[in-house]
C-alpha cells in the first residue's frame, strides 16, 4: 500500500540533512537561500557528498524509533499517533513523515474505507497551518483520473491537529520504480508522462500550479486487466494508474503567496529556473519544466544537474543542459524535442500550455494525437515557429550534445522579466481568435510565392542535417552518474532496460500533404560529414506545423470515442455561444470525418463565423468582420442576408478611409449595417435560434441603438434561456418515478427526464415510491382494501395485477408516511411504520419474499438505505428519547451515530456514490428547504431558497444534481439543482396534484 500524499519521507538510509556547515565560496549564495522550503528527502538531489552524516533511523521500525502511544495519550510534537482517534478516524498505521507533517493509513468509522491521513505536525507556526489549510482546498475540487482525491479536510478542536483524508493508494511511486530499473525505455516513460502532463493541464486550466512535479509525486497505482485510464508499462507485470499526487506547495494562480521574499519552494532536482530564483510570479510553465526534468530522468537515469544543493540551483538558472550522445542517439527526434522545449531556461520558450506537451508525448510513444483546439485557435503565420537550434559548444569534459542552451551570468534568471511600470496595463490574450486579412494574404502571396517555396525546401534540409550532426558528431561518453545515486542488488541498469523503437517509427509530420511525402527520422550514416558549425552562433529551423492552405489535410485517424467527445464539445460551446471554442471543436470534428454530421456541422460553422462577426462589427472593427463573413460565405454562399450583411460590413469598412463621408452618408451606412444584423438575427429567430439571433442583434443595437431592438433583444433572451433549460435537462439523463393525487386516486407515473415530458402511468391506488436497484420491482405503500400497506408492483411479469403484486407486511401503517427504501442487494425492505399502537413511528427490516417477517431497529421514520454499504440514515434520536436529528445505524440496529442536530430533518436520501445525503427540512430556515450533507467532512449546504414549499428531494443517478417538488409557481412542479449548490431550474410538470404532499414521493433512477 502507498498513501496519497507522498510527504518526502525516503527510504531508511537515504535522508539529506536540512542544514551544514557553509564554506566561505557559497556562503553570499547560501545567504540568498536563507529560509528555503524544500522537499530535502529525495535521494534525487545528487549530493556530491555521498558520506555525509544521516540520522535516518535506517532499519528500524517506528516502534523502535519511539513507542506508539495509546488511546490515551496527548497529541506531541512527533509522537505517533497510532490507536488514536481523529475526527471520525481510527489511526491504523504510520506510512511515512516529513518535517511538515506525518501520513497514516486511517479507518474512516462512517463510511468503512481505509484512507491515507495526513496530519500537520503539532505546534506548527500559523503560516504552516494555513498553507497546510490551503492544500485542502487548493486540490479538493480538482477531479480528474490522473490526480489523487482529496476526501475531506478536518480539525480535533479549536486549536487541535489538522489532517486531510486522501485516496489510499495501493501500488508505488515512480521514484521507486526508476530506483529498481534505472531508467525507463522511451515508450514507457512517454505513456507515463502523457496522463500526467493532461493532469497538470487540467489543474491549470483550473487556475492551480502544482510547484513540486517529481517522481516522488507521481504514484504508480495497479490496477486488473483492462481498466480504464490504465497504462501497460514494458517492465511490469500489471497495468498502472499514474496518478498526480502531493500538492502541498500546490498555489492557486490568483492567491496570495505565504512564504516571504526570496523564499524557495519546490525539490532543487526538478525546479524551473523561475523557482530557483526565487521568482513568485511563476506559472505553470514552471510545472511543465519540472515535468520534463522528470522525462529527462525517466530517460537518461540520472536528473537534469548533479551536485550540492547550491550548485543545483545555479545550473538550472544559469548552465547548460546536456544530454549523453549514447541517449540522444536512440530518441525520436519528436522525444529529444519534447525535451528540449519543455526545460528551456525561459518560460517563453517553452510548451505554452501542458496539454500540447501531452500531445508530443503521446506522438514519442507512437501513437497519433488530434490537433489541440488551443493550435487551431491560432493564426497560420503563427502556427509556422521558429525554434532556436542549441548552440554546439563542446565543454570540457561534457560527454553529451548540448539540449538548452546556457544563460549568460550577467543577465536576469530565466523566468526574471522585466515587469511593467505602474499603472501599465500587462497584455492580455485576445479573447477571440482575429483572422488574417484575405486581401493581405492574397498579396503577399502573389510576391512571395516562389521565394517562399525555396526557403521552406531549403530550411527542411537544413534542419535535417543539423538534427543528425548535433546529435551524432560529439563524443560518446555519457555523463557520470550521480554519486548518490543507488540500485538495488541485482538490478539491471539502463542497458538492460527496454528499448523503444528507432526513431524512424514516429513520423514527424501531424498532417502530411499531397506535396511533401511523410519525413523520416532516420539516423545518419557514420561516413556522413558533420556539419560545420562556428560555436556558440544560433541556427534556425522552420517547423511548418500544418499544411498549405491550398492542400487538403489527410484526416487523421482517430477513434470514435474522440470523434464524440470533439463533437459533444462543439455542441457544448456551440450552445453557450462560445463562437471561438465552438469553430475550434467543430474544426477538429470534420478533420476526423469530414461526412460526420455534414449539414449540421456547415450550419453551426456558419452560425459561429456569422456570430464573431457579429461581435467584431460590434466593436468596430470591420476588417475582422469582414473576414469572417468571407469564411461563412465559403460555406453558405446563395445566402442574400449573408450577402446582405458582407456588403454592408464591406461599406462601413470603407467608410473609414480618407476622406470619411458626411454625417449623414455615415448614418445611411450605419443604419444599413444595422438593419443587415438584425434582419439576419431575425432569420436565426425564426430558425429556432434565439441564442444565435441575440449576436447579431446585439451588434445591431450597438451600431446604431434603437429601443425597439432592445424590445427584440430581451424576447430572443427569454426565447434563448428556454431552449438552453430544455438543453440542459436533455443532459441529465435517466427517468423519475412520482406518485400523485389524479382523478380522486393515488397513483405511481414514470416519465423521462427531459423538459415537460410526459408521464406514464405505472401501478393504480399507490403512493410512496421505491424501485428496487435491478429496475424490476417497485415497493410502494398500496390503497388496495386487499393489499393496503407495504407491497410490490414486478414490472416485468404478465398482464394479470394478482401476478404481478406481492404483500410485503400486514399492516395499513406500514410506509404511510415515507417510501421503504431497499438494501443494495434487493433482497429486504427496510420502512417505517406506526402499527405498534402508541403512536410513535418505528423503523422495520423487512424481507422482500413476500414472508412479512419483520424486524424492529429503533425508533424513528423516512428510513433510506445506503446505496452500496450497510448503513441506513432515517429520522430519530438516541436510545433515551434525546438528541433528535438524522442518525445513521447498520442494518441490525447497530453503530447509530448522530448525523444532523434538528429533529425537522427529514426524508432523507443518499447520493448514489455514497458521499451526500439530501433531505429536506422546516426547522432551520422557518420554510421547507432542500440541503446537502456532506459524510467526508460533516458541513451543511441550503440547496433552495424559496418562500414556497421545496422537498421530497432525490439524487441523480450520477450524484451530480438534486431533483425536488415545489410549487414556487402556485401549482406544483420538479426542479433541480446541482448538488453543491448553484441555480435552481424547472424540470417538468407533472400529472395530479399533492393535497397532503408528504403522502408522496420522486425517486430518480436510470
């Protein structure tokens, strides 16, 4: 077992002492780094010391470092909590332990799953508490396949331990793995990487830097055969999960840094330049440096830079990065760029976003990748790079070729630009992509055409032939190993590892054209003649990264499930009038199948051309309007508003030449444009495109306002927002099963979940709802004079009711008043009921083959079975009659424990991963309102706000939103809302009415 939260301890043996003694040449460096915060545990750094005094405790157990305390004792700086109890927590066993904090493995008592706890050190300063505090939240809403899950982020009392609970890890980190094997073949450590570059990309896409990438943080989880997001390493027997992991020096871009200036934080071995320098402003470029220190080890079997921790720093800031000739000679051309562009010293220089360095991982790993939408956003001059060439300088002693280039001592850190003066606005990204000129375009190629042809050809030879000199011409001793660094007995170093194929099974052209044949990557023959390089002069290549305009891409072969998730998120941005975003996905939609969805896709291109337009001619900026409209046209061309709208747009271009026209000639040609927008908005309205119209008559108002156009505007918003709430339930997905008062009966409807849709009708003289798991069953509370009580209703069986009904119990009281509520294997009921005759409500276990043997719990009502686990919530109190609220108990009664503190709570319903329960409550907020508990951390969320009745609640098959009654609109109603809180929205009518709406109930299923 590995815990979550790798927190640096090393293996016994390996620690590096925090301080020692300075000598007088690096004492002024060393003053710089006064108060460093570091990871020091890692074997990884590359002491030049190897012998240096260790106070490890190697080879002894924590036991015998110091006796664990009982139950009983105080929580002490240091101690071991094993045996004691925090929060809802039982501590099992300590895994591992840092300066800042110690990790154990835990039982959750609530939920009975083994987690990973980690706990701040007692008595640490309140920096270290907040910073710790902030982890939490930094990494609790990040959710992805590839980062370890944070559960929960708790404190013993006021000023008692902190600890989060993380996923508990069964496997090893990949410094483990890289200590067995050496280094990684480079198949390997690019299917390795690849998930953990798209991890780092989605956590900065969600505003978080991680500021610590490593080996150490980077877990490795086994995983069967076969499942999802798993990669088959060479070296392994089982697939693995790589897992991000560790983000406790992680930093919302936008939060305030808590170390003070000059203050370092990250692992010396794998920091960007940015962060050896002390830079706080950094980024996640400085991530993706990281990352690539991390391939470079995977890689060569050693880290980036050798030495003492000061010496590390420097070179990263300052030296050279070389890379043995033995290594650079068996990498993909497309690997030894990856790596080169990640570590550049400047951030500039390097991938602008981690997911196009996913993207060149998976292409070294031999597979073929889809263009990334944040490539087809970019202007083609742009897309065309000019990537600088190291310079060939031959250092003494290298062994290696040159990968990034030294930076000279005299001027700024990598990572050190200068900052704008006060009050100067710092550029920003376009918010929207601005296309070429077409008359621009045109005219350069006319005088460029030829010229350029020859320069392309002659820069492809070029680049060819120094790529094979610089890697083939130098030495061919590799770099000497760290002296640190160490192997287990037995082990095979790198030549023994895996190989991945030679360079030429990776093609490096992504679109190949009709014109230029794929290029190879093959080696150069040992009888070449080097070329000839003066030392230390750049040399440029041209990387052409998509083809002519005039030569039809050949499509790239991508499997179905991409071709869906592009065109799911085409139809996404598509439909919140992302105009960019949408043109981006659905350009990626018809490269990988150019007959997929053809009319529809040529629509929402031109709709999307037709609304940055719109947006453009808004703002005043015709040209760009202008541009895109020619773009729409291509698509749509016997289009007379389209052609309308160009010619108009057209006119007021040239209405702001010299001489400008009259006051009046300029109003004709406003109102024109004007009238141009809105007539073609008026054409999308009346296409059943409200959210599209509202672009062009926005544009319309803005040329030249007019209050009848604002008139137009709020109908087309009003006319928008319904098609998006129609959308949105389409979404949502599954059925509902209701019960209601119609035509003087009780009766049971199931209906999709869509918007207003119809509503079947499933069992007569019913009421209280519950389908068993399977979906076969439904037990209700029935009206029959011969089945009144608790029975089932089988879907499935024949036509004859007496066939297709079973009696549960005897009694008329039995789940009057709530639906039972089934185990998650079927086979028993568990309900409330009022039959014992002294009017209070008791809880039942009941089995579902019709034997009517039931069996007392506890006192209490509404009770709802955990969806996987034995545990049932219900509304109640303790033993003596106190502490009312919702509990939770097993199935027999036992382990109750108290869940909320307010005896209104009621109809309580789990979310169906177990995490939430729902219920509904009017002793709170003085209404009936819906709320959320949360079982990771205990905290409580009002999910609605509403003078009207709100409740019956249910969760949706994917946990995700919460469906209730109410009638907010003076008839009742299904609403929903997301589960962590967020806008309340109809869903559908339904059939009946709800005289006394606790008789009733709704229950979500698939």
């Amino acid at each position: 077992m590995f815990y979550a939260s790798v927190m640096g301890s090393p293996p016994p043996g390996q620690e590096i002492p925090l301080a020692g003694p300075a000598t007088a040449c690096c004492q002024p460096f060393l003053l710089t780094l006064n108060g460093v915060f570091m990871d020091f545990t890692s074997n990884e750094l590359g002491s030049s010391d190897p012998d240096a005094e260790r106070d490890s405790g190697a080879g002894r157990t924590d036991a015998e470092r110091k006796p664990a305390p009982g139950p009983s004792s105080t929580f002490l700086p240091g101690a071991n909590l094993t045996g004691q109890q925090i929060g809802h927590y039982l501590v099992e066993e300590r895994l591992g332990g840092g300066v800042m904090s110690t990790v154990y493995r835990a039982r959750d008592q609530i939920l009975e799953r083994t987690v990973a706890l980690k706990v701040l050190m007692p008595g640490a300063d309140e920096v270290a508490r907040e910073r710790f505090r902030r982890e939490a939240r930094t990494v609790s809403f990040l959710e992805h396949p590839h980062i370890v899950r944070t559960y929960q982020v708790g404190q013993t009392g006021a000023d008692g331990l902190i600890y989060i609970a993380m996923q508990l890890v069964e496997g090893f980190s990949l410094s483990t793995l890289l200590e067995r094997h050496g280094k990684l073949c480079v198949v390997d450590a690019c299917n390795l990487l690849e998930p953990i570059a798209r991890a780092l990309a989605y956590a900065h896409r969600h505003g978080v830097i991680h500021r610590d990438v490593k080996p150490g943080n980077i877990l490795l989880h086994r995983v069967p055969p076969g499942t999802p997001h798993s990669v088959q390493l060479t070296i392994l027997d089982t697939p693995v999960i790589p897992l991000l992991t560790d983000f406790g020096i992680a930093r919302a871009l936008d939060a305030p840094e808590l170390t003070s200036v000059g203050r370092t934080i990250g692992t010396p071995a794998f920091m960007s330049p940015e962060q050896c320098a002390g830079r706080s402003d950094i980024d996640g470029r400085a991530d993706i440096y990281s990352l690539g220190a991390v391939l470079y080890r995977c890689l060569v079997g050693r880290i980036p830079f050798t030495g003492s921790t000061t010496q590390i720093l420097h070179a990263h800031v300052y030296e050279p990065l070389l890379i043995p000739d033995q290594v650079s000679r068996t990498l993909p051309l497309v690997v030894a760029e990856t790596l080169r562009r990640s570590m550049m010293k400047d951030p500039a220089e390097r991938y602008p976003n981690a997911e196009l360095m996913a993207d060149d991982l998976a292409l070294g790993a031999g597979r073929q990748v889809e263009p990334s939408p944040a490539s087809l956003e970019l202007d083609p001059d742009e897309m065309t790079q000019t990537l600088e060439v190291a310079p060939v300088t031959q250092p003494v002693d290298s062994g290696g070729t040159v990968l990034v280039p030294a930076r000279s001592p005299g001027g700024p850190p990598s990572g050190v630009r200068p900052r704008p003066p006060v009050g100067e606005p710092i550029p920003s990204p376009s918010p929207r992509p601005v296309p070429r000129s077409r008359r621009a375009v045109l005219t350069r190629r006319l005088g460029m055409g030829v010229l350029s042809t020859a320069v392309v050809l002659l820069l492809v030879f070029l680049s060819i032939s120094l790529f094979n000199s610089v890697f083939n011409s130098l030495g061919e001793d590799g770099l000497a190993q760290s002296p640190t660094a160490t192997r287990p007995l037995g082990s095979q170093a790198g030549p023994g590892t895996p190989q991945a194929p030679p360079a030429g099974a990776v093609s490096l052209s992504p679109t190949p054209s009709a014109q230029t044949p794929p290029t190879v990557g093959a080696a150069s023959s040992p009888t070449d003649p080097p070329a000839t390089v003066a030392a230390g002069s750049p040399i440029t290549a041209t990387a052409v990264a998509t083809p002519p305009p005039d030569v039809t891409p050949t499509p790239i072969p991508t499997p179905a499930a991409s071709l869906a998730s592009a065109w799911d998120d085409a139809q996404a941005f598509y439909a919140e009038q992302d105009w960019a975003e949408a043109l981006s996905w659905l350009t990626i939609v018809r490269r990988i199948d150019p007959s997929f969805q053809q009319e529809q896709v040529t629509a929402m291109m031109v709709d999307s051309y037709l609304g940055l337009a719109a947006q453009a001619n808004g703002e005043g900026q015709p040209e760009v309007a202008l541009d895109y409209l020619d773009e729409a046209l291509a698509l749509q061309e016997d289009d007379i508003l389209l052609l309308r709208l160009r010619t108009a747009t057209a006119q007021f271009l040239e209405a702001q030449a010299t001489p400008p026209p009259s006051v009046e000639e300029m109003e004709l040609i406003r109102r024109s444009l004007q009238q141009a927008h809105a007539a073609y908005g008026d054409k999308l309205a009346e296409s059943q495109k409200p959210c599209a119209a509202i672009e062009q008559v926005t544009a319309a108002n803005r040329i030249l306002p007019d209050p009848k156009l604002s008139e137009k505007l709020a109908d087309y918003q009003a006319q928008c927002d319904t098609v998006k709430a129609i959308a949105a339930v389409s979404q949502l997905g599954g059925h509902l099963i209701y019960s209601a008062y119609q035509n003087e009966r009780y009766r049971i409807f199931r209906m999709p979940v869509a918007y207003d849709a119809p509503s079947t009708l499933l069992v007569e003289n019913g009421t209280q709802p519950s389908l068993r798991p399977d979906g076969r069953v439904i037990a209700f509370y029935s009206l029959r004079a011969d089945y009144q009580g608790l029975s089932g209703f089988d879907l499935n069986a024949g036509l004859d009711p007496n066939d297709r009904s079973v009696r549960y119990t005897d009694f008329v009281e039995d789940s009057r008043d709530s639906p039972p509520s089934w185990s998650p294997d079927g086979s028993r009921l568990v309900y409330a009921s009022m039959s014992f005759g002294d009017g209070r409500s008791r809880i039942y276990v009941v089995p579902a083959d019709g034997s009517r043997r039931a069996t007392t719990l506890a006192l209490g009502k509404d009770p709802a079975w955990h969806p996987s686990d034995d545990w049932i919530v219900y509304n109640g109190t303790d033993e003596t009659g106190n502490n009312p609220g919702l509990w939770l108990m097993h199935s027999d009664g036992t382990g109750r424990t108290r869940l909320t503190d307010n005896g209104n709570d009621q109809r309580p319903t789990w979310s169906p991963d177990g995490r939430y329960v729902v219920f509904m409550s009017n002793g709170r907020d003085g209404n009936w309102e819906v709320y959320r508990v949360d079982l990771l951390d205990g905290s409580i969320l009002r999910l609605t706000s509403h003078p009207a009745q709100d409740g019956l609640p249910t969760v949706s098959p994917d946990s995700k939103y919460v469906a209730f009654l109410s009638d907010r609109d003076g008839y009742w109603r299904i609403y929903y809302v997301p589960i962590n809180g967020g806008p309340v929205r109809p869903l559908s009518r339904m059939a009946g009415e709800l005289p006394k709406w606790l008789e009733y109930a709704i229950q979500w299923v698939n």
